[in-house]
C-alpha cells in the first residue's frame, strides 16, 4: 500500500493510493496516517479494504507529510561511504545519528525556506524507515518486525550552522521545511529488499547524486537495532538512513542552494518529492 496525507497544511486528511495513481479517502476509516494508523493490525485492516468503495479525492491537492503526529525524526550521518569520504570523514565505526526537530517537517512539495542569511544550504535525498511497533532494545535478526513501511525525506541542510556554529549538527537540520517528507509512506510488504534501491537528486535538472542504498555502511536492521538501544522508537517515527555523495558541499567550488533553485529527489519505488527554494521573508 501506498498510504498518504493530503490537504491544507494543518489540515490533512488520511488517503490511500490506489492502483490507478488516484488519491482515495481513508477518513471513514482511519483518523490520521500516524503511529496508530501504521501498526500491524492496522495495516491488515487497511490491506482488505477495496481500494474502489473509497470516495476519489477530486483535482490536484497539496500532500502533506506522509506521517502525522511524528514523535522523533533520527536520523543517521555519514552512512554511504562514498559520502564519507566526499565531506573528508573517516568510515563510522558505529553509527552516527543526530535529531531533526518535527517542526521542520513538511509536505513532499511545500517550498523550502532558505534561512534567513544562509548561504550554505544544501540537500540531501534519504530512504527513510517507517516504525510501525514500539522497539527497545531490538536484535538484528527481529529489526524488520517493527518496520511499517518506507518513505523519502529531503535531509535539507545548512551547512555553516551544522559544522562552523559551536557543534551539535542538530542546529543545522531543524530549520523549518527542512525535513520534506513522503509523498507516501510505502508498506513493507511492497519493497523487496530496501538495500538496493537507487537513490537520486536533480537540482534544476542537473544530476547532483545518483547511487544505491547498497552502499550503506550499516543496514536497515543494524540501524534500528542499534538506535533502539539508545531510545525508545515508537510506531510513527521516522529514520532517514543517511545520504549518498554528490552534496553540494562536496563540489569544488560548493553548489550551494540559492532562491529559484528546484529540487527533484527520489527513491526507487518510493515516488518523488520536488521543492522550490525561496528566500526566508518573516
């Protein structure tokens, strides 16, 4: 399944998409596509719905974030080597992970606002893990029992605050629209093997990152295994798993992100998400 949010901002509505490309509307049966909404008997009920006795959502409306009411997004660092080596780091040899506060979530493709003074800004494509079941202290072999699905997440980064403002790369990943997020959340049940799916970013038609989750450092179920250590994960959080080269601070000179400039990012069998950057005006 293919399972959505679609609506004004603040004001979404859960959707399901069916076979046809067509936005169906799961509000007679689900409050929200949330933490409730992706367990696994949740998941079952929704699978036996016929995706035809669901009213169409007419036109063309906005997506929201494919996940609402998001406790954590955690997500990993440095975790494609090629990436390593491209920002000069050494291969981690555990995991790296950092927050990116919720309210930078938005829609799969809202604008992103460029901060006020930044001129570093800079994107990042990530396959993201869906939970789907509480996780504490997981083994490897029992990861995939807790994943709901899949979905892309624009790691959208201001490069100055992450590495030149004091430390903590927190303070350069929470900006608001820096996490745009979906266009859908993807069951697991539909994707075969979640380390082998290409991953790209276009930045005004340019090819700027094309690779493979196969280069992953560390896997699915080692990551979830290793941050459930750590922390409780809860059903409806979000792991973006890490990004490949091809960052525009790996350019000689940068690439940095500038008003104007459109983003395209996609993950094999996950859909698209496409983002216009526009100056900070508040």
């Amino acid at each position: 399944m293919k399972l959505l949010r679609y609506g004004p901002v603040g004001q979404e509505k859960p959707g399901m998409l069916d076979g046809d490309g067509k936005i169906r509307d799961l509000s007679g049966t689900v409050a929200d596509i949330n933490g409730d909404a992706l367990s696994p008997a949740s998941l079952d009920r929704l699978r036996a719905i016929n995706p035809a006795t669901l009213p169409v959502v007419s036109g063309d409306p906005r997506l929201g974030a494919c996940v609402g009411g998001v406790s954590k997004v955690l997500a990993i660092g440095l975790n494609y080597r090629l990436h390593a080596q491209e920002a000069g780091m050494p291969i981690p040899t555990e995991p790296i992970f950092f927050l990116k506060a919720t309210s930078s979530i938005s829609g799969p493709n809202d604008d992103v606002i460029i901060p006020r003074g930044s001129v570093k800004t800079d994107y990042e494509v990530e396959l993201a893990i869906v939970i789907g079941t509480k996780a504490q202290y997981v083994d490897i072999k029992d990861a995939h029992k807790h994943i709901a699905g899949y979905c892309i997440v624009n790691d959208v980064s201001e490069r100055e605050y992450q590495i030149e403002r004091g430390g903590q790369w927190t303070k350069g990943k929470s900006c608001d629209t820096f996490c745009p997020m979906g266009p859908w959340v993807v069951t697991a049940d539909e994707i075969a093997d979640a380390g082998k799916l290409q991953v790209w970013t276009d930045v005004n038609g340019e090819r700027r990152q094309n690779s493979n989750s196969a280069d992953l450092i560390f896997g699915i179920a080692h990551i979830i295994s290793y941050c459930s250590q750590f922390m409780t994960l809860n059903p409806g959080d979000v792991i973006p798993t890490g990004t490949p080269s091809g960052v525009a601070m790996g350019f000689k000179p940068p690439k940095f992100l500038k008003a104007g400039d459109v983003m395209k990012v996609g993950v094999e069998g996950l859909g698209e998400q496409t983002q216009k950057l526009v100056a900070y005006s508040g």
